[in-house]
C-alpha cells in the first residue's frame, strides 16, 4: 500500500468543485434502462451510448472521475480510443465497478448481500493495468417491516470493508457505496435512522480492516422520506436531516462524501446537494459531491434513442445536467439553471 498516493488520488476524486459520474450500469441494469428508452439491449448500443457520454466535451469541467463497467473498461470510442484513455484525455480519471451485484441473503427474506470478493485481488491487478485509478462496490440496505436487520447490515459492512482494503493493497481508492434505498413509505426519520445505524456499522468494519480512511471516498443516499411516504420533506429539511447524519457516523479523515441519486430526478438531486453546501459548506471536515447515474444521465439516454442523429442533443443534455451538478457541489444551483441558455 501506498498510503501518500492514495491520498492523492482520493483528494484528486473531489478536487475543484467537481464530482464524479456513475456510468457503471451493470448489462441488465443498462438493458432495462434501454429498454424504457426504446433502445436496442445489445453490446454496441451499450458500447455507442457509453462513447457518447466520453466524447461530449466540456465534461471534464463538471467531473474529476467517471465510474466504468467490465465491459466498458475493455471497449474503444469510434475513434478507436480506449474509454479510459479517452477519459484521461478529459482530465477524468477511470474508475471501475468491481462488485457481483447484489443478491438475496441467506436466512434474510427481502434482504440483499453483494457479493464479488471472490478473485478480487486479481481482476484489481488487471483493472490496474487497464488504467483504473479508484473502483466502487455498492451494498444495498432496504427499509421494511422489521428490516434491516443487524445482520444484512454487519455482513454488507464486513464485505465493503473486506474490499476497500483489497483496493487499497493495489493502489486502487474505494468508492464505498453503502445505499439505503427510497424505496418504502417510511419517513424521513427512519432513513435518518437507518443510514446513521449503517453508517456507524460499515466505518466499525473499515476500521477492524485497518482501511486507511483518507484514502477512501464514501458514496451514501442522502437521508430522503421513501417515495411512497406521504410526507415529503423540503430541501433544506433534507440538507440538514443528512448533514447531521453524516457528522455522527463519518470521521473528518475521510476526505469526501459523494452522493448516489437513488431514484431522485436530477433536479431533486441538485437542489438537495446545493442547500446542503450552502448552508453547511465551511462547516464540514469533508467536501460534499456527486457520484450520480441517473440524476446526470437519464435526460441525454431519453435524447439519444439509439439514433445517431441525436449524439449531440443527447450530449447538451449531459453537459447541462452535469453543470448543474457541479453548480449545486458549489452551493449555487438554482430551478432558473433549468431554463437558462448559459448551461446549455
Ligand atoms: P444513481 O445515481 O442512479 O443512484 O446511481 C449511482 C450508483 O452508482 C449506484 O450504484
């Protein structure tokens, strides 16, 4: 382990107001997506999408890092550049996802365990060589009737442990992604709950496995009622409900936090990220960022549609999800962004 070098790559991940951008879709997950869009599910179409998103320029004002899939990491733009290469081309450094999705759990009915460790020190030398500088491993957290349960939330802890140090051991920083998800009628305070109750769990497992805590960037849900919960909370009720969160359960040596989306429109998801640093920014150990998916992607695969024709309609909107991402890590994103011809 190289403790300097890790420090720096994970400063470089949330360096001059930007973020990062999840483009890691797994091929079911990307099929699915396609197929709500009327794009074709196939390995070109995936392939073409993602050279879309690589070739838009200007993305590296808004973005310090990209997160890639198997798949991606291995293929080329049109240009016949590999997609890391191509990223760095854009002062983007390469990411890569390296879990097994999760599934369901043992003996826990409704619960999920991610698995994935199996083999990971080697796939991580080769991701190393293919030019990954960070990689991501999410573990999924579902609020129910009498779940979580200590158990799904140990053993997701101990395995993001288990595999932030096996990433720190080859050079690589850990995006650690533990995510509560919205799914659920439960308010906020139960979100509040839980994700303070992971929290706490998942950096006792990164401790006991002597993962070096300013070489790693944490990736949460912000603490948000679930969609079907009646009550639905303000941003700046949101803000403060996650920032209060976070200070209970993040040590200042982490250097930052960069939120999932989860399911919130992208709007949502800037407003949230901006009133938490506007009104918190100066007060907080770590910088607040983005690592979003669908909140900076799902306008521009809308766009696409599989058709040539639309790569650069798509790649505007992009861009302007991706400023507007970047203008709420700033504090400064407002409902006018939406409208104004400046971002797009
Ligand atoms: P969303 O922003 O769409 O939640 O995706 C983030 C992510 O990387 C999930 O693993």
């Amino acid at each position: 382990m190289n403790p300097a070098k890790l420090r720096e790559t994970a400063l470089a991940l949330v360096a001059d107001d930007k973020g990062l951008l999840a483009m890691d879709e797994s091929t079911p997950t990307a099929n699915k997506r396609f197929a709500a869009a009327g794009i074709p599910e196939n390995e070109e179409a995936r392939r073409a999408y993602r050279d879309l998103i690589v070739s838009t320029v200007g993305l590296g004002e808004c973005l310090n890092g990209a997160i890639l899939v198997d798949e991606t990491i291995r293929q080329q733009t049109r240009n016949g550049i590999s997609f890391p290469k191509a990223l760095e081309q854009q002062n983007i450094l390469p990411g890569i996802k390296v879990d097994a999705g999760a599934k369901p759990m043992a003996a826990h009915p409704a619960e999920k365990l991610t698995s994935g460790l199996d083999g990971l020190r080697e796939r991580l030398a080769e991701y190393t060589r293919l030019g990954a500088k960070f990689a991501k491993w999410r573990a999924v957290i579902t609020i129910g009737d009498r779940i979580p349960s200590l158990g799904c939330i140990e053993a997701n802890g101990l395995l993001l442990a288990l595999y932030a140090a096996l990433c720190q051991e080859a050079g690589l920083v850990p995006i650690v992604e533990p995510e509560v998800l919205m799914d659920g009628d439960h308010d906020l305070a139960r979100c509040a709950d839980v994700t303070e109750t992971t929290l706490h769990a998942v950096f006792q497992q990164l401790v006991s496995q002597r993962v070096l805590l300013e070489g790693m960037i944490l990736k949460p849900n912000m603490v948000v009622p679930g969609q079907k919960s009646e009550r639905q909370s303000s941003d700046s009720e949101l803000a403060e409900a996650t920032v209060h969160t976070l200070l209970r359960t993040v040590p200042a040596a982490v250097p930052g936090i960069a939120f999932l989306s989860g399911g919130q429109s992208g709007e949502q998801a800037c407003a949230r990220l901006s009133a938490m640093n506007s009104s918190y920014r100066g007060r907080l150990p770590w910088a607040l960022t983005y690592s979003f998916a669908r909140a900076i992607q799902q306008p521009a695969m809308d766009i696409w549609r599989g058709e040539d024709a639309n790569v650069p309609a798509a790649q505007k909107a992009l861009l302007h999800r991706a400023r507007c991402a970047r203008a709420a890590r700033q504090g400064q994103y407002t409902a006018a962004m939406e409208n104004s011809q400046e971002s797009r």
